[in-house]
C-alpha cells in the first residue's frame, strides 16, 4: 500500500508541476510577444513620424527653393534679361544653404523646356496634352 500511495504521490507532484510549468511557459510566451508586438508598434509610429516630419521639411525646403528663384531670376530669365549661368549659379547657391538635392525646370507656355538643371532632360518633359485643359 505504501508502495502505490508514493507512486500516486509521484504521480500527482508530476502531473502539477506539469501544468505548472505549462501555464508558465504560456504566460512568459504572451508576455513576451505582447512586448515584443508593443516596442515594434511604438518603433513604427516614430519612424512614421520622423519620416513624415523629414518629408515636410524637404517640401517647406523645395517650396522655399521655388520662390527664391521665381523671385529673384526666373521671370528675367524668361524674359532673357539672364545667362544660363546666372541661373545656375542662384540655384546652386540656394540649393546648397537649403541642404537640397534637386532639379530645377523651367517650361514655357506649351510644355517646352526653356531651362533644366539636369542634362539629361533633352527634350519636353511633359507630354503634350498635359498643359492642355
């Protein structure tokens, strides 16, 4: 009697330690998924906010680009009051104190290029119905 009152003991102690450990095991799983699911949640809400924050400073820069060429040269450029090079240069300049790296185009009326800091834009960079309402 002895004999079988340890092995229902033995049995018993195994049998609720397993579950024990099982329930463990469980809750260290959740709880490590969980924080693992919440500090990848929080890394993307702040890179989605640093990189929409980059992006709009990038914008306000182009923008801010924009006007002071159209302010200071673009109209007399199109009016051939300025060299090729003077535009150049103002760009440059502007491009550099902005921290930019951009192309600056200047199309007339029918979508031709009268001016473009890049090379390779050759020929019309629009299509031709695009200028047309």
């Amino acid at each position: 009697m002895s004999h079988s009152f340890k092995r229902s003991l033995q049995k018993e102690i195994l049998h609720r330690s397993s579950i024990a450990a099982f329930i463990s095991s469980l809750l260290l799983l959740i709880f490590l998924f969980g924080f693992s699911y919440f500090l990848q949640k929080q890394q993307l809400a702040k890179d989605t906010q640093q990189i929409a924050q980059h992006v709009h400073d990038m914008k306000q820069a182009n923008y801010e680009l924009l006007e002071t060429m159209n302010k200071k040269m673009v109209p007399e450029f199109i009016e051939g009051k300025h060299t090729d090079r003077e535009l150049f240069s103002l760009f440059y300049e502007t491009k550099a104190q902005l921290k930019l790296s951009s192309d600056f185009v200047i199309l007339d009326d029918t979508g031709e290029l009268l001016f473009s800091t890049n090379r390779n834009h050759k020929e019309t960079l629009l299509a031709p119905y695009y200028l047309n309402y």
